[in-house]
C-alpha cells in the first residue's frame, strides 16, 4: 500500500490528469489516471485539476535581520545606504535567542506558503559571529521542514573590515556553506576586484559554491560581475558562482552587456534578481528617467544563463514589507521586467522553482519519479493563473507529510441574481 496517492493534478509543465504516488517520503510513480482503487494508499487527496508545483525555493533571503523592522528605528528613507547604517546600529544589541526566535517565526511563514528551500546570507562582519551561530542553530531546528542554506556575508566589506577575512574563515569552519561578498562596498573599485580574487580563492580551496553580492548599484562603471566571471574562469568554478542583484547593468550600455554576458555564459555563472527589493533600494539617485534596479532578466535568460528570484528582505531595516510570498516576488518580477508573454511568465514561475533548485544544487527536486515528495497543491489551474492571484497554498507537503494547508479563497457574494461565491478562478467552477 501507498503511503499516499494524489490523484486529477496538473503539473506546472502542463500535464494534466496527473497522479503522484508516494512511498517512504519519495515519489514512487508519476503517471496520468491512477485512482485510489488502481492504487490503494493509506492517504489520498483528490486535486480537483488544480496545480501540484514542486515547492517554492528562495535563492536569496537575509534571516539574520528580518522582523526587526523599526529596531531601532525605522529606515525613513527606505534606500539601501540607510538600511546598511541601521544595521550597523542594530547589530551591537542584538542577541542570539531573538534572532533565533524572528528566524523560526520567519521560518513558520514560509511554510505556510509552500516555500521550503531558502538561500540566506550570515552577516559575518561582527567578530562575535553572534548571527552566524544564531542561524546555524535555525538550519538544525528547521532541518526536517526547510532545507536552510547560509552564505558567509561580509556586510561592511571583507577587505573595509579589520579582520573581515578572518571572520569569514571561521563562519566557514563552523559550518556555513557558501561565500559571499559585497565587491561594490569595498572602499575603492580595485579592492572591490580584490575582494571578489581573494573569496572565490578561499570558496576554490574549501570547495564551497559562491553567492556575491555584485553590484547593487546605479553606477555603469560597477564591474564586479566582470571580475566575478573572470575569477570563475580562472579557478575552475563553472557552475558554482552566483552573482546576486546586478543592478548595475541597468546603467551600463548595450555594447559592454553583450561582452559582459558572453563572459558569463562562458563562466557559466548564475544570477540572482531580487525585484522587489531592487527596484525600491535602487535609481534613488536619479530624478527622472528612473532606473529602478532593473536586473536584465530576459536577456539574461536568452543568453541561456540560470536566473532565479528572491525576497531578499522581509521587514527589516532595508525593506519594510514581505511575507515570504515568492508568487509576489515573481510577480513583482515579471512586471519590472515587462516578461508578460506567456512563455515568459511561466519562466517567472520557474524562476521561484526550478531554477534556485539548481543554483542551490539541491538533490532530488522536483516532481519526477525518484525525487523527494515535497509539493504545494495551489489554488490555481497553472503556473500563470498562480502568478496572477498569488494562488493560496492549499496544502503543502515535505518527504509526503502535510506540513500546512490553507482553506480555499473564496468570497461569499450576495447578488441579485449572480452566484452566491466566487474563486477568482475565471471559467471552469471558478466563477
């Protein structure tokens, strides 16, 4: 007998009629048609047509700050200088328990939509490390419902913070597992550069995979990613290097891209957009025309780079908002980006899904024969219908054990003369 059967799915690739049978936490079969009496299980769950999506994967969050909003004070400016000085002043009186405690609350949120997979960076600047111990303990806490990632992030800069380096090492010997830096932070370009030769140095000796923070910025004279595809070139890193915002290429002309991305396909090196954050932190020194801290997602797509989408923050001292939604991330996304053919809002969905699986190198994703039984039943009939409703998580699901469900969204309507609910699920029992 099965452990169990969910049975009428439709799949984000567009198979319909779908059946996922799972035992001892994997995914046994995925086959059309397969009913309960074909295929006795202990549980069954009719989805009723509606979407069976592999779980949602955040390729770039900051637990260390979140729901510190307002501590001390509140960022009134909301750009990103503000938010990096009121971290500064946060960070003295912070204290393990509190992190821990708005990391597993955070934690709590993200299950409850469907988000099981998250890539957060450590601050690594304080020597104390008080952070970086603080979210190794959420990783064990939270180990058997999220898969928890840290980065070692260098805040202030690795090379503008005595002993910053260091600091780094260790957060790595106590098991943090990626290198990050922040090249564009650094007091000058040249050290920016050599921020990025000496992290992907240590990451090349540890064999660690690499996550910078490359040129969150305005300024077209920013070119830590050139470097970052450079060095991954040179160390043998292909595939394991992650440049995160890119914000400055917003600014940079179309000539140097095309250069710059044929070195990052040759790098083989992945991209991190994080919209919702990019485009309030970002253009904040331009009057009008505006930039907004447009990452060049579709190009970078067609270009046949991994490009995934994150939350970034989430009511902390950078942004005030969040609620660790990803379809709003990918939402917010495909309209920055003006990616609103169909085809390219399915490549949002998969930018908050399949791709940060594969940046994360995460094993057995996906809803494929073999692959862990990890999924998120949402309200919706695809991928762009869940996208335009932020479609509620009706059930979500880790190694086949329900973690959290929602009831149905439905409004109660009374009309003369009309239905007496609705779904927002146009046609097809949605009104």
């Amino acid at each position: 007998m099965l452990d169990l059967l969910i049975h009428n799915a439709t799949l984000p690739d567009g198979r319909r009629d779908m059946s996922v049978a799972v035992q001892d936490g994997r995914i046994a079969e995925v086959v059309p048609g397969l009913t309960p009496s074909a295929a006795p299980a202990a549980e069954t769950l009719d989805a009723g047509g509606l979407l069976l999506s592999p779980p949602f994967v955040d390729v770039h969050f900051h637990m260390d700050g979140t729901l510190t909003y307002g501590m001390p004070r509140v960022n009134e400016s909301g750009t990103l200088l503000e938010g990096i000085a009121l971290w500064g002043e946060l960070k003295p009186s912070l204290t393990a328990d509190a992190v821990i405690e708005r990391a597993l609350t955070y934690c709590d949120w993200a299950v409850a939509q469907g988000l099981l997979a998250i890539r957060s960076h450590v601050d690594t600047s304080d020597p104390r490390l008080l952070a970086v111990e603080a979210l190794l303990e959420v990783k064990k806490k939270v180990a058997p419902y999220i898969d928890l990632q840290l980065v070692a992030f260098p805040q202030d800069g690795v090379l503008r913070t005595p002993g910053g380096a260091d600091s780094l090492k260790r957060a790595l010997d106590l098991g943090v597992d990626v290198v990050g830096g922040i090249p564009h932070f650094e007091r000058t370009m040249a050290d920016g550069a050599a921020s990025v030769k000496l992290l992907c140095e240590i990451a090349a000796e540890r064999g660690k995979l690499v996550d910078m923070h490359c040129d969150e910025s305005d300024d077209p004279h920013s070119r830590h990613i050139e470097s970052l595809a450079y060095e991954t070139q040179r160390l043998g890193l292909h595939g394991r290097v992650t440049g995160s915002h890119l914000t400055s290429m917003h600014s940079m002309d179309n000539y140097y891209v095309t250069k710059l991305m044929g070195l990052m396909v040759e790098a083989q090196v992945h991209v991190a957009s994080n919209p919702n954050v990019n485009i309030t932190l970002q253009g904040r020194h331009d009057t009008y025309p505006k930039r907004r801290g447009l990452t060049r997602v579709p190009e970078l797509m067609a270009a046949g780079l991994t490009v995934a989408f994150g939350q970034d923050d989430m009511m902390d001292p950078w942004y005030s908002l969040g609620s660790a939604d990803m379809l709003d991330v990918a939402s917010m996304g495909l309209h920055v980006a003006q990616m609103t053919s169909q085809k390219a809002m399915r490549q949002c969905f998969d930018a908050i899904t399949t791709n940060p699986a594969r940046i994360l190198q995460l094993q057995g994703y996906g809803i494929e024969k073999g692959c862990n039984a990890d999924f998120v039943l949402l309200q919706a009939r695809d991928p762009v219908e869940a996208l335009r409703l932020k479609a509620t998580r009706l059930k979500v699901f880790k190694r086949g054990k329900l973690l959290a469900e929602t009831p149905a969204r439905t409004a109660s309507l009374k009309l003369q003369g009309r239905p007496e609910q609705t779904s927002f699920m146009h046609g097809q029992n949605g009104h």
